[in-house]
C-alpha cells in the first residue's frame, strides 16, 4: 500500500482550490476517489508515463490521471512507495506546460 501525498501544504491548496472550482459535486468527489485511489494502485493500465516529465511548481511529474475533462499531475516513489500529487488541471492546451 502506498501512501498519497502532496508536496507542500502550499501544493495541497491550490488543488483543494481548484477542485472546489469544479462543477459538478460529483465530478469532485469522482476526482478525489480516483486520485486516492493510487495508493492502492499506483500505475493504472493505460495510464502511459508523461514524456518527457512536466516540471510543476519545481517537482517533476511523470505520471498523469485522466479523469473526465480533469489531469492528476503525480509522480511515485517505488521506494518509500508514496505517490506525490503535484497538480490538478484542465484538460487544454496549457495542461502539459
């Protein structure tokens, strides 16, 4: 079992910000499932590694979550087995930058 962490508290507001931006309620709780849920299974099927890594708030994203309209932002640590969240975004052309 891995543990879901976010980086920074400053991190883990602007996500709780954005998801609460998010309509509607059932989308939000949807997102937080999903997003919750890596720590049960960290590497979904079909979920491919970002190529190359986006740099989010200087950490490195390497893993991405599609979940409607929405992108998790996540990179994983085998090691210490955590999964650090670093973004939640729109899905538009400014998503990957």
């Amino acid at each position: 079992m891995y543990k879901v962490k976010f980086p920074t508290p400053s991190v883990e507001k602007k996500i709780f910000k954005e998801l609460n931006n998010i309509s509607p309620k059932t989308l939000q709780k949807e997102i937080l499932d999903v997003a919750f849920s890596l720590a049960v299974n960290p590497h979904p099927k079909g979920e491919p590694k970002i190529n190359p890594p986006i740099e989010v708030y200087n950490y490195l994203a390497q893993y991405r979550l599609v979940i409607a309209n929405w992108r998790i932002l996540y990179d994983v640590d085998d090691r210490t087995k955590t999964v650090w969240i670093y973004a939640l975004r729109k899905r538009n052309e400014r998503t990957y930058r």
